[in-house]
C-alpha cells in the first residue's frame, strides 16, 4: 500500500513539473502551495487499533505530529527542487476548535475525548513549522478559532472563512496581523449560490 501511494505522487509531482515546464514557469519565482491535514485534526480523524481516535493517546500524537512534519517537509522539498520554485505549506486544522473545547466525540459516551492542552497544540503545530522549513499557513474554516493559540504559535499566516468570523474575533485577528503575520480572508462562497 505504501509503495504504490509512493507510487501514485510520483506520477502526479511528474503530471505537475510537465505542466509547469510546458506553462514556462520553471525558475520563475512563483510558489506553489502543497497542503495536507494539520497535525491536531490528523490525530483527531486517525483511529488506533482500539478503535478510539489516536488524540486520545498523547504518545501517538507526538508521533502523528513528526511524522506529519517529515513528511510533509520532504514533499514540500521535493515539489520545491523539481519545479525550481519556492513552495509554501498550507495545514488544515477543521478540528482544532473543537479538540480544544473538548467537543470531539467519542466511541462511546462513556469515553469522551478530554480537551487537548493549548500548550501541545503550540508544540504540535511548531513541530510541523519548523520540520517544513518554508512559510506556513493554518487554514481552518470552523467557527471559533483559537486566536490565542495561533497567535503564540510560529505559524506565518492563517486562513478563515470570513462568514466564520464573529465580532470578538476582530481583536485577536488585529494581533495576529500586528504581529507581522498574515491572515487570508475566503470572501467567495464554495457552495452553489
């Protein structure tokens, strides 16, 4: 199984680098953004063998979160030498509220899965920063991000859908930018009008 989705993202970095040669855009400077799962939501979707979500084992997500980032540097290194262009990362955190806030459920009511500590989502999050070696974004289009949380971590630049955004958001979103970080606004609506 391993080799062959080894196998199936060769074929489309290759499907890629022929495009891009093709569009002229070698060496140009452009960047290309890769993304994947963050590593917070990763552990919260991820079952272990007892059939509970692998959040719910802090050494499992330790183990999520680096792997997550070696790999996930690797790809972004490896788009980055072949298409001769920078390359930024884009992590997907829908569950980081809710793992938060302890509103993940579990595989039964008798075993909830406790909050995770903000102090691990920093850590987690600056694993994966520093592993991908590039700029960084956390996209995240559920209603109450944790702004806090973000803000103390290295993260460069957050992604929101701006219909998710409440007024208390504003200050923290203020911070964010004030502190030299970026944050991306999705004012186009996914879904058909």
């Amino acid at each position: 199984v391993t080799r062959r989705a080894v196998s199936l993202l060769d074929e489309d970095i290759d499907a890629l680098e022929e495009a891009w040669e093709t569009a002229g855009l070698r060496g140009g400077g452009r960047p290309v953004k890769v993304q994947a799962p963050g590593p917070i939501t990763l552990a919260a979707e991820l079952e272990l063998g007892n059939g509970h979500r692998a959040i719910t084992d802090l050494g499992a997500v330790h183990d999520i979160a680096a792997s997550l980032a070696e790999g996930v540097g690797t790809h972004r290194a490896t788009v980055s030498r072949r298409l001769e262009t920078p390359v930024v990362v884009q992590f997907d955190e829908p569950s980081l509220p809710a793992a938060l806030a302890g509103r993940l459920a579990g595989v039964t009511a008798l075993s909830p899965v406790h909050p995770i500590d903000e102090s691990l989502a920093v850590t987690l999050l600056d694993t994966c920063v520093t592993a991908v070696g590039a700029d960084v974004m956390v996209h995240s289009c559920a209603p109450e991000l944790p702004w806090n949380v973000l803000q103390r971590s290295t993260i460069g630049a957050v992604s929101v859908d701006v219909t998710t955004l409440q007024t208390a958001d504003f200050d923290a979103v203020a911070e964010f930018v004030d502190s030299g970080r970026t944050v991306v606004l999705g004012v186009v609506s996914s879904s058909t009008p």
